[in-house]
C-alpha cells in the first residue's frame, strides 16, 4: 500500500490572448497612433512580431506541483512578467523545492499564439534534482522485491517553435540540450541501484552523457473544454532524436503518441473517457538508450495499481478507460481501469499477457482549478492511493511530457 501526493508539471504559455481583433474606441486609437509615432523604429519592429499589450504586469505567485511521482509536493515561487518590451511576450522564472527535499527551477521566454499571429515559440531552462527515484529492473518481469533507488539530476535547455494550423490543428519543431547524473539513491529503506544490479543490464549507470535533441510534433484537439472535456478527442505524435555528445553510447530516436477520446452520457452529467498512450525507442547496435530515459508506467500516470516507475524498457504501452459521474456542483466520482506493457522489442508487442489494475476515484473541480483528485487502484501487487495536486489546471503540453497525463 502506498499514499503519494503528485503533481502535474505546469506548462505555462500554451492560453490564448484577448481577441487582439476588437475594435477599440476611436479616442484610444488616436492615442494608440500618436503613442506608435513617438515610438522608436526598433520598439516598433519588436510589436509587429510580437504583438502589442498595453502595459507589462508582473506578479510573484506561488507554484505547485511539477515534481516527479513519490517526490513528495513541490511548493516554491515564481515571477511571471507578462508584456516584455511591451509585446505579447511572458517572461517566468521560478524555484521550488519539495516535501522530500527534492527540487526543481525554471526560466521561461514564451510568446503565446494569437488570432494575429498563429505562430508561436518558447525558449526554456529547467533544472531537477531528485534524491531517490524508484527502479525495478528492465522488462515486463521484473519484480516488486527489485526496487533499488538512484539519485537523478538534470540541466536541459529546450527552444520551440510551432503554427496553430487550424483553432484544431498545430505542428512544431523543437531542439535543445539535456545534461544528466545519476548517482547513489539517498532512502533509507531500500538499497541503491549500483548495489543491486550490475551496469551491464543497466545502461547508462556507470556513466552518463551530455545530449543533443531535437524533434517535432502534430498535435489535434478537438475536445469541447480542454480543462474539463465531455466531448471530443485529443491526438498528438512527436518524434525526438537524442544524440550522446560525450560518451557517443546513447544515440537514439524516441516516437510517442497519446490518444484521448470522450463520450458524453446522459445529458452531459457522465462521461467515458479513454486513452491510448505509447512510446518506441530505437538505436543502433551498437547504442543504447540510457534507463533513465526509457519509458516507464506505473503510478499516477498510467496503471495506478502498481508503484511509481514500476515498468521500464525501450518500448511501452498504456490503456485506460474511465467513467465519470457528476454528482452535485463540482463533485465528480470515477471508475477506471488501466492495462499496460513494457517491452524490449517492438516485435513483442501484443494486447496478451499486459498488466491489469482497476479502481476509483473522487475529483473536485472549480472553473479552471483541481481541488482535489484521489484515486484508490488495485492490481495483484496490491493497491495503490494517489492524491494528486491542489491547484489550477495546466493546459495541455505542446507535444509530449513523459511520462503521459492521465486526463
């Protein structure tokens, strides 16, 4: 049995200005010309491509969430600038740390889309450190007396770039840098992983490298409230390639894809909701993909009956459907069940044989805010309780954030 309190990451950028395209009152517009003549000609140029506000705002807010699953709740702070230069553009910067010590920071120069300006982009800067991750071996048969725990650090630095094709439809490009650390895990009730399992089963745990990636995506979203869908279907495949710049071991291509799908039931009041979420990795023979980069389920985000980062192999795959009633204002309650395999090869691939759990849950929402989410899942390894984050919604990621939300 376990009680974890999780978050989901913020992905902040993704909403939609003000219809930039509403007429405004014509002294406004008088004022609105007088002021872009008095402006100089580069102040200028940086509206034409960015887009106009009238006055930057920035606020100090509080940040929730965003740690990696039984990391304890992540609480810190970050300064959000929005109208840099007097533009569309949003600045944020923030840290934070979490009940278990672990802790994360982040910088942010984003430039949301527009009904101007379809395009959009996001410059990023993120750091994590976490004292004990969960490990139980490579493969669809490694066991629950397994686990170890290793230390896991990280610097990336990610750029984005992409175009709203249809209010439907956007596509993207991404690249950055990843540098990662592995090291001893830090709990005091299980052993660390260099203890228990050699390096040869275990890529990258002797040494780690620094990456180049880059990618891009396509994305559809047609649900009728992304924060709270009833209806609808979201569709989204992205592609990275990550290459090892030091130790030239790792040099691997990632695909993943997430299926959503909504029915709407009696009146709206109950809903189905299903998903489909996979990943496949591939290198060379003579490359590998390091373990703290390989797909994993177990946990919040996908067969909730089993602990956190249960599975781990080069290929996975995550089904779940759900049942959703709402039961008076913003109470909703869940049934749901979850399958899901790991495997070595893509030819092993089969809906025979997957991992099963099965549950319920309670769910409080309020406008754009999840008060409260608590799911109890069971599987033959026992069960599992996940409270998941107080705090507002986050819109959807622009492509993929491994692991895979649970709508």
């Amino acid at each position: 049995m376990a009680w974890v309190l999780c978050s989901e990451s913020p992905v902040p950028g993704t909403e939609q200005l003000p219809d930039p395209g509403r007429a405004p009152h014509p002294q406004a517009e008088i004022r609105k010309v007088s002021e872009a003549n008095a402006t100089s000609p580069t102040r200028r140029r940086l509206e034409h491509i960015f887009g106009q506000v009238t006055e930057p705002e920035s606020t100090l807010r509080p940040w929730f969430g965003g740690m990696a699953q039984q990391q304890g709740l992540g609480v810190g702070v970050q300064y959000v600038l929005e109208g840099v230069r007097r533009t569309a553009l949003q600045f944020r910067i923030g840290a934070q740390v979490s009940t278990r010590l672990a802790h994360r920071a982040h910088i942010e120069l984003t430039l949301p889309p527009s009904v101007q300006k379809p395009w959009f982009f996001r410059i990023s800067g993120l750091q994590h450190r976490y004292g004990a991750l969960d490990y139980y071996g490579p493969g669809p048969d490694s066991k629950k007396t397994g686990r170890a725990a290793y230390l896991y650090e990280d610097l990336a630095i990610d750029g984005l770039l992409g175009w709203n094709l249809s209010p439907f439809l956007r596509v993207g490009a991404s690249a950055g840098y990843l540098r990662a650390n592995t090291g001893p895990g830090t709990p005091r009730d299980v052993a660390s992983l260099e203890r228990v399992y050699p390096s040869a089963l275990v890529p990258g745990l002797d040494r780690q490298g620094h990456f180049t990636r880059w990618g891009a995506f396509v994305e559809l979203d047609y649900r009728d409230a992304p924060q709270d869908p009833q209806g609808g279907g979201y569709y989204v495949v992205e592609y990275k390639r990550y290459d090892d710049r030091t130790l030239h071991r790792h040099d691997f291509g990632l695909w993943e894809f997430q299926i959503q799908q909504f029915i709407p039931l009696i009146h709206q009041r109950s809903t189905l909701a299903f998903q489909i979420a996979g990943a496949a990795s591939r290198a060379a023979p003579t490359q590998s993909v390091p373990f703290y980069l390989q797909p994993a389920i177990g946990g919040a985000t996908g067969l909730r009956g089993f602990r956190a980062y249960r599975f781990r192999d080069r290929h996975a795959l995550s089904l779940t459907a759900e049942y959703r009633h709402k039961v008076r204002g913003p109470l909703e309650l869940a049934v749901f069940a979850d399958a899901g395999r790991v495997f070595s090869r893509r030819q092993e691939l089969k809906l025979r044989d997957l991992e099963v759990s099965f549950g319920g849950g309670v769910r409080v929402r309020w406008q754009n805010w999840l008060l409260l989410r608590l799911d109890v899942a069971f599987s033959h390894e026992g069960y599992q309780i996940w409270m998941r984050r107080l705090g507002p919604l986050s819109p959807k990621p622009v492509g993929l954030s491994s692991p895979w939300l649970i709508f």
